[in-house]
C-alpha cells in the first residue's frame, strides 16, 4: 500500500482537514501524521491518520519512504510557520523522492502569488484530487 505523508505544524489544522478529506473519500493509503509538536500530531490522529509521529526527526525518516506528501507550502520552507519547520526538515521534504503537494498559505512572511481569496476548504480539495490523480497513474 502507497503511504501518504501528511506534515503540519501549530495546530494541525490543515493537516488534520487533510486527513478527513482523504478518508472521506475512502482512498485507499497509508496515512502517516507528522506534526512538529504534540498538539498538531493529536489533531491529525484525531482525524483518523493511520500511524503519528511528532518531532523533526520523524519528518525527516518519514520524508524518506513516503510516496506521497501533502502539507501546507511551509513544510519546504526553512524556520517557516514561526520557526516550527527547522532546516533539516525543509530539505528532507524537499528532497524526497514523494510526489509533493503544497497547499498555497501566505503567512509568515511568505506569500505565495495568484492564491489570494481562494478559500482553503477548496484548495484542500484540489490537494486531494491531485494525489487521487497522481495514485491512479
């Protein structure tokens, strides 16, 4: 079974919509939660994600053997959302052999073009439909 890595920091907002979205639509991957801190990790297993680790150092094994990962664009950005991604793991993410999908949020001094006023419940959709598209390739 393809594993699908979902990374998120604060409070696992977005990872955890993430997570509810992919089983709602009953895709059949491993679900993999990976927040920077406990309260994000919760929030993802919360949602229903198969397996959830917390720290650096599982974003960075984690990045490794997915074949998936989805996130909020942060996740590749180094010392992005208010220093919770640190160095190592933007580049674990970056460098990953995982088709990567980055939901567009400007925050954090980091503004992402052609995204403003695009609702996030949508844009976790389409996150959703393109790894659907990209499992049956």
């Amino acid at each position: 079974m393809k594993k699908l890595l979902v990374i998120d920091a604060q409070g696992g907002g977005i990872g955890s919509k993430v997570i509810a979205e992919v089983k709602k639509r009953e895709i059949e991957v491993e679900i993999i939660g990976v927040g920077t801190n406990s309260i994000a990790m919760e929030a993802m297993l919360k949602s229903g994600a198969d397996h959830a680790a917390t720290g650096e150092n599982s974003a960075v094994y984690c990045s490794t053997d997915a074949d998936y990962i989805i996130g909020p664009i942060g996740i590749a950005i180094a010392n992005s959302m208010y220093g919770e991604i640190t160095e190592k793991m933007a580049v674990a993410v970056g460098s990953s052999h995982a088709k990567k999908f980055f939901i567009p949020v400007n925050s954090c001094n980091n503004c992402v073009i052609g995204v403003s006023g695009t609702n996030l419940k949508k844009l976790i959709e389409e996150a959703v439909d393109k790894l659907t598209e990209a499992m049956n390739d």
